[in-house]
C-alpha cells in the first residue's frame, strides 16, 4: 500500500457509541490525510445497498472507526470479508468473541486470567432479589462505553434499576464490584504499551468520566508494584492473542491493591475498537511509546487484511 492509496473510512453507525465513533473518525481522516492518503468516509447508517456501493470500486484499505453493534462485534467485518476489502483491527470471529463479555470471560479464565466472578440473569430475577451480594455491578453483556453499567453498592441501590430503562440485550450481567483503581492497557500487534491508571474525579469511569476533559485524571506510567504491571500488561496480550484479534486492542481492568501480589488485578473486558478521540487512552499510551498519531494510524493501514 503506497501513500497515495486511497482510505474508506466506516464512522458514526447505528450503535449507542455512534457519536464517539463520529470524533474517532474525524481524528483519523486528519491523521490519514497527514499521512498523504486519498480519503472517503462513510457513515454506516445509511442502508445497507447504499454503504455497499459507496464501497465500489474498493478502496485499498478501509479504516474500521466504528464502536459498538454492528462496528465492533463482526458484522461490518463479514461485509468486508464478502468484499474482499482489507481491514482495519480485529476480524470477524475476534470481534464477535470480544463483544459477548460472558463469552470473552469464558475463554479469558481458560487461559488463566482473573476475571470477576459474575452471573448472567434476566430482567426479573435483578428485581426479585440480590443476584449476588452486594456490591455488584449490572452491566449489558455486549455494549461499551459504560452504557447501561450501574453499580449496587447495597441493596437499596436496586431501586435505582428500572425495568423500562434497560434498552439492551435480555441476557444481563451481573458481576462482583471489584474495590481499588482502573488500569487499561493498549496492545499494538505483539506488544503491551504500557499500563494507564483512570482516576474520575467523581464516582465511576462512566461515559462523561471518559469523554469529557478534565473528569478523569490519567496516570502513565501507573505508579503500581512492578509484579502488577507487568501481570496486567501479560493478561492484555493474552487476552488479545487468545482471542485471535490484529492491530490494537485496548484491555480494561480494575485493580484491588489490598490482595497481595498481583493477585487483585481483574480483567474486565477487551476492546477490539477502542476509542480513538483525541481524549482516547489508545492515542496517549502510543505516544507515551514514542509513535504519533499519524504513525499509529498509519501502522494500522498498513496492517488491514482480510480473508485470514
Ligand atoms: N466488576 C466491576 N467492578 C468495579 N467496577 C466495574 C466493574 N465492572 C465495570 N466497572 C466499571 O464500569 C466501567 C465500564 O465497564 P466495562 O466492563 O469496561 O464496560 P464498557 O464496555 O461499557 O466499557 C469500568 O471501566 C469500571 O469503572
Ligand atoms: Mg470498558
């Protein structure tokens, strides 16, 4: 692929992420057009017939800045597949697999990384009773961002919890809250870039606490025991390999520093298509490594494929 190839960019979309994905996207048209590639963008809520068109002739690459269902969970990337156009990030099976959290835990655990111990329940049975001692975290099985996340702390908490408000999929995740701090990791290919600490200046890393400047402090390096860093950088490339995913991927974990060793770090989820706002981990962790924007955009380019 030379410079001058031509770039789809795939933004916004029909998920509850869509306008994050709109930043994203606006953040890597300006990176590739630094870059000196020709590029297109294509918003995938227009129908499908129209997105498939605006796809012919295929461009060299497509760049996935699409976040949440439908961009994130293996469904563009099969219309891709079926195009024969290269991609960008994770393909069909990693995405489907990373996007299910309780899937994703399951093969996770497999491989020896520490997961919170969760239950997966319907409607009725989180307002019938405690699902699990409290706290406990109610969580979507498969949307990002923190949509839908609501954290129990005792049991009176659960009149927060309203039957018509939960707009996700019917399976629900409920999962022992986990004390402590918030680390992300971000794997590019084959290596770990290094371990963020979140601080939110007020209760959890929720969406505001993600989006808006000034609501979280970052902290890189994260000032943690060297056993920690090192685990929790380990479980992201785990995860990442065991998962068969490509590009990067960013892993979110909590971190409960009372437990001895690195025995406290949880992984909570992988990301197959983080963030890449200029707020975005992703982006400051790359640069933090020594690689600009415009390089990690372009490393990604060049490592889109399809059909293996
Ligand atoms: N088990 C847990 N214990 C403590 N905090 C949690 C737990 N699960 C989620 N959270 C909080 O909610 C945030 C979002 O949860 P996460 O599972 O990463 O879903 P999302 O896909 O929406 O990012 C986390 O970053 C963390 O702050
Ligand atoms: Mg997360």
């Amino acid at each position: 692929m030379t410079a001058s190839s031509e770039i789809v960019v795939l933004t916004g979309g029909v998920s509850s992420e869509r306008d994050i994905s709109l930043i994203t996207g606006k953040a890597v048209v300006s990176a590739l057009k630094s870059c000196g590639y020709k590029v297109r963008t294509i918003d995938t809520r227009k129908s499908l017939d129209l997105v498939v068109r605006e796809l012919s002739p295929p461009p060299f690459a497509v760049f996935n800045a699409l976040h949440g269902r439908f961009g994130e969970d293996g469904v563009i990337q099969g219309l891709l597949e079926l195009l024969q156009i290269p991609y960008t990030h994770s393909g069909v099976l990693a995405s489907a697999l990373a996007m299910d959290k309780p899937t994703a835990k399951k093969i996770f655990k497999s491989e020896g990384i520490r997961c919170a111990e969760h239950r997966i329940v319907d409607i009725q049975q989180i307002l019938d009773s405690d699902v699990l001692p409290p706290p406990y975290v109610i969580k979507p099985v498969n949307e990002g961002s923190s949509f839908g996340v609501q954290i129990i702390k005792s049991t009176a908490d659960l009149s927060q919890f309203k039957n018509e408000d939960w707009a996700f999929d019917k399976r629900i995740m409920v999962e022992k809250y986990i004390e402590g701090r918030e680390l992300t990791v971000t794997v590019m290919g084959e290596r770990a870039l290094g371990v963020t600490e979140l601080r939110p200046t007020k209760q959890f890393y929720d969406f505001n606490a993600k989006y808006i400047e000034g609501k979280t402090e970052h902290i890189l390096p994260a000032d943690l025991p060297n056993r920690v860093t090192e685990i929790t950088q380990q479980y992201a490339l785990t995860a990442h390999k065991t998962l068969g995913c490509r590009g990067i991927t960013r892993a979110d974990f909590r971190y409960d520093e009372k437990k001895p060793g690195a025995s406290g770090v949880y992984l909570l989820e992988l990301n197959t298509q983080p963030g890449l706002t200029p707020l975005s981990l992703v982006p400051e962790q790359a640069a933090h490594a020594g690689i600009s924007f415009p390089e990690l955009i372009n490393w990604m380019v060049e490592n889109a494929s399809c059909g293996d």
